[in-house]
C-alpha cells in the first residue's frame, strides 16, 4: 500500500513535471549531459537531442569528452562525481551502470518507467541491465552492432574482390587482393579498444557465439586455454599485417575515413562507423558495404549506448532531466537519433522504412540471434565483463597485437590469470 501511494505520488510529480514542462511562461531547467560523441556521425545524431530539448525550452550543457570508446569521459565523470557535482546525465553502458548505482549516485526512474511502460517496450536483455535491484536507474537509446566489416565498394571492384568474405581464410585472400591493387587492405586505428573490438570479432568469428560466450564472457578456463583460443589469437595477429603504418593511435573516425576516401578497403568496426559514411553523403551499397564480420553471419555482438541519470538537488534541473529520459525513449526521438548514428531502436516498434538495408539486417539479426541463443554482448564495448575486468583484459590484447614478441601461449596464461583474479571495483 505505502509502495502504491508513493509509486502515485512520484508519478503525479512526474506528470506535473512534464506538463509545466511544456506550459508557457515556467523556466525550464538545464541538463548537462556527459557523453563522447564527437565524430561526424555523432554529432549528428546528438544534434537531434540538443533540438529537441530546447523545443521544449531546456537549455543543453554540452559536457563532451574527446576519446573513442568512452574510456576518457569515464575517467573524467568519476573525478565530477567525487567531487559531488555530477552531471545530470551520463552515457554509461552495462555493467558500469551497476557500479554507478551501487555507490548511491543514480536516480531511480520507476515513476517514469511505469507511467511510460518501459518494460513493455524494451528487450528484456536490456531493461535487465537498466536496472540495479529491480529500479530503473539508465535509459537505453539504440542497439549497436559490433561483429561488423566495413568496406570500400568501388576499392573492392578495382582490386577484384566480389563476394562478401565469409571467413577468415576468405577476408585473407580478399585482403590481399586490395594491396595487391596498391591499397590499405585494412584500416585499423591502433588504440587499445579498438583492437580490442577487432578481436572480439576475430573470436566469434574462429570460435561461434557459445565460444564466445565461454571465452570472453563467463572466462571458463577451459575455453581460454582452448585451441580455439590459440587460432582466434593467431587469425587476430596475422590481421596486423595487412595494416599501414600510420595506424599507432589514430581515432576510429579517422581510420574509417580512410575506406570513405577509398584509400582502405577494409575497417572492422561497430555501426557507429556507418554514421561515418553517411555524414559523407554516402549510400550503403553504392558507396560502402555492411557485411557480417567474417564466420559471424549467425551472431550479433551488441552494444547498447544508454544514459544513467546522477541524483540532482536543484528542481529545475530534476524537471529537466526527468523531460530528457522521457524523450530519450520516445519513438520520434529514437527514429531521429538512429538514422543518423548508424545503430538501430531499443525500443520496440518504430518502424524501420525510413532505414537503410545494413540497420533492417541488423534489426532482423537481433531478433533472430536472440530467439538462437547466438545473441552475445559486446565485451570491448563495456557490455560484459565489470569495467575493472574489462580494463584488464583490453590492455593484455592490445598488447599482444603491438608486441610480436608476446607469445600466443604466455597471452593464454595471462588470460587465465585474469579470469582467476579478483575483480577490480571501481575506485
Ligand atoms: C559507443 C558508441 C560510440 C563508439 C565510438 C562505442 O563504445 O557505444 O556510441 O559511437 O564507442 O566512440
């Protein structure tokens, strides 16, 4: 009874919220959102945002941290956030979100959840992760795709390449063929999490999703020590050398850009790379290609961008924020966002006539994968492993791609170490 009475008041505040929100004449509060979308595609997408809050009259804080990934505005929000003043908003994804909401410092969204049917809207892999005991305390906006291989389409016609690699052993010969024809056969930008992304495209691809799953999601021994893991780990090493010489620290943008200009045939990358393209003013199929990363037609890496809103004292800006989850899990604002940043809805129900053919693949294989048991989180993309963990396990492959001295048999004992060890709690 006490829980109804609450649960009524908070909804009645919130409905109160929103209507003064929209009403004339009341000020509207100011949101200061953390996020890291700075490329072309992104800024596109978080454009749409901007727009829409100030339509409602709230005022937009950019509080934009340069860094692919997302491991700088992570760095820079636990700094805010010790200091006491966080943001109103921050895009955290998965387990993190956990870690945020377990030190006290999330709202809890249940008023809005409800009275907007969040539960009914959303799969319930990912409400599960918007919530810390049960509450709502994120909101998700998208669903990315990581098991990706973007490619140059008139590069792959000049260097003969004519069918999509299906495998390693396929991606191999096809990238040969691009540098035969005098071209970067990938592009590949030489940052821990982006190699950390490619190898866990390597990995599904050698080893399928339950391989994965076992490997780098629930770090079983046997899995890690396995001969799958040897091949993921060699496949993964031979990539390097198809990579040009300028890749050490170059951003993921930029690499991409690289296939857009033509001088690259290949990127593995998450979706967020096809907002690249279309910032460009190019056309899947025409100008670019979205194929499956190679042995991965049948799997789905994904990766879900949410925002995990900090407890504020003011009201203004409490009203604010309240008005910004609502509208982050809006169709209209779902449809907008996602055109443009190269991922598909959350939510489910928009309809996908006005995406392109790689967002319906990707919307059709989530639902398949899902209903396959092939439907696996991305782990270099904070969808798994306790970001500490995460942290750990990046730097060890990253180092085993920058250091060709690093055995593939001492990578497999660290890994093994790893998974032993305790877990690293945020600081
Ligand atoms: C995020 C994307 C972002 C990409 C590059 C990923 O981890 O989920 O939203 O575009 O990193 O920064």
């Amino acid at each position: 009874m006490r829980h109804y009475t609450g649960f009524r008041r908070a909804c009645a505040s919130l409905l109160a919220s929103l209507l003064l929100a929209a009403g004339a004449g009341v000020r509207a509060g100011e949101v200061e959102v953390l996020h890291y979308w700075t490329s072309g595609g992104e800024a596109k997408s978080l454009a749409e945002l901007k727009g829409m809050m100030a339509q409602r009259g709230h005022s937009w804080k950019d509080f934009a941290v340069v860094g692919g990934g997302g491991q700088n505005a992570m760095d820079v929000l636990k700094a805010r956030v010790l200091a006491g003043n966080p943001p109103a908003a921050a895009n955290i994804k998965g387990p993190a979100i956990q870690e945020w909401a377990a030190l006290g410092a999330l709202t809890n969204l249940d008023a809005m959840a409800s009275f907007d049917r969040w539960d009914e809207a959303l799969p319930k892999v990912v409400a599960d992760q918007m919530k810390h005991k049960g509450r709502y305390v994120a909101v998700p906006v998208n669903v990315h795709r990581v098991n990706w291989l973007w490619a140059n389409a008139e590069v792959l016609r000049q260097a003969g390449v004519n069918e999509a690699p299906r495998n390693f052993d396929e991606f191999f010969k096809a990238a040969d063929k691009v540098r035969a024809a005098g071209l970067i056969a990938l592009a590949h930008g030489g940052q821990d999490w982006q190699d950390f992304t490619t190898f866990e495209s390597v990995v599904l691809g050698v080893g399928g999703a339950k391989f994965y799953d076992a490997a780098l999601v629930k770090l079983d021994a046997q899995a890690l020590g396995s001969d799958t893991l040897r091949r993921s780990l060699e496949t993964f090493r031979r990539l390097r050398g198809y990579v040009d010489a300028a890749s050490p620290g170059r951003d993921w943008n930029a690499t991409t850009d690289l296939v857009i200009k033509g001088r690259a045939g290949f990127q593995f990358m998450g979706d967020w790379a096809k907002g690249e393209f279309l910032a460009a003013g190019q056309q899947p199929g025409k100008d670019f290609r979205c194929f499956p990363a190679p042995g991965t037609a049948e799997a789905f890496t994904y990766n879900v961008d949410s925002f995990a809103m900090f407890q504020l004292k003011a009201w203004e800006a409490q009203k604010a924020q309240g008005y910004l989850a609502y509208l982050l899990m809006g169709k209209d604002f779902q449809e907008r966002f996602n055109l443009r940043k190269g991922s598909i809805p959350v939510r489910q129900n928009v309809a996908m006539d006005k995406f392109d053919e790689c967002a319906k693949v990707s919307a059709q294989d989530f639902g398949k994968t899902a209903k396959a048991g092939t439907l696996v989180p991305s782990v270099a993309h904070g969808m798994a492993l306790a970001p500490g963990q995460q942290a750990l396990m990046r730097k060890l492959v990253s180092d085993f791609w920058n250091n060709p001295q690093m055995s593939v048999n001492d990578t497999q004992k660290q890994l093994l170490a790893l998974a032993a060890g305790p877990q690293k709690p945020l600081p």
